[in-house]
C-alpha cells in the first residue's frame, strides 16, 4: 500500500506534467485523455473536455505523482487542487480506512467499480483533506 500525491490542473495538465518530467528527468509520462475514457450514454463529453488530461502519472525520485485536469466548470481553486490517493492491492484495507476517514466528513463518491479500478472512491474528511481510494492491480495505468 502506498499513498500517493494527486495533482488537478484547469487545463494545463499535459504543460505542467511534461515540464516536471523534463526537470526531474522522468520517463516522458502516458496521458489519458478524457476522450479516450469509455463514453457513459447518460453523460455526453462536452467538446472541451476531450482533450483535457483524464490522468497520468510520473515516478519522481521513487515517489508516484499522479496528475489529471479538472473537468470543465468543476471548482477548481489553485492550492487547494491537491488529494491524497491511497492506493493498494487489498481491497479490505481499502474499505476499512474509507469508512474511518468518512466518519464527521464528507462522501464525494461512494466505493465503486470503475472502467480502470475494481474499487474506487473518494473521501474528504473531517479535517477538510481529501482522499481517493483505488485498488490497483498489474495492469494499473
């Protein structure tokens, strides 16, 4: 298990994580795009959006850091575009400390099956520092 930074961008994710793999000499990153994620029939992609980094992720000094752009017209607040993402293979640990963390905060969405995680969900806690929880497997992106 591991816990991971999450970083949000209004936009300009794909400059800013091609910039911190330049200077911190990474591997050139693999990004997702939101056009690329499986359609959902019931919730259309708007046309500015499929561009827009769905996630990548660069390994900085054995440290993952994980980046995507926020949807549009979702709040974004520079500073506060920060999570925590708590990642693991064990799908128990992942449900017990979800229901700790949620316990006098706030479920922004519930544990669920997702197109790139069997469980997936996020948390923001009583303290105001939001979490995500993904169980990850070999094939994770």
């Amino acid at each position: 298990m591991s816990v991971n930074v999450y970083l949000n961008f209004n936009g300009n994710c794909r400059e800013a994580v091609e910039y911190y793999a330049e200077v911190f000499g990474t591997e050139p990153p693999q990004i997702m795009t939101f056009a690329e994620a499986p359609p959902h029939p019931d919730y259309p992609l708007p046309e500015e959006a499929k561009n827009l980094v769905l996630h990548t992720r660069l390994t900085i000094d054995g440290s993952s850091v994980m980046f995507s752009d926020v949807f549009p017209d979702m709040p974004f607040v520079q500073g506060n575009n920060i999570t925590l993402a708590l990642v693991s293979k064990d799908t128990e640990e992942l449900t017990t400390r979800f229901h700790k963390l949620k316990e006098g905060g706030k479920v922004d969405m519930e544990l669920q099956e997702t197109f790139w995680s069997k469980l997936y969900g996020q948390v923001t806690d009583k303290f105001g520092i939001q979490w995500q929880f993904n169980y990850e497997d070999e094939k994770a992106y």
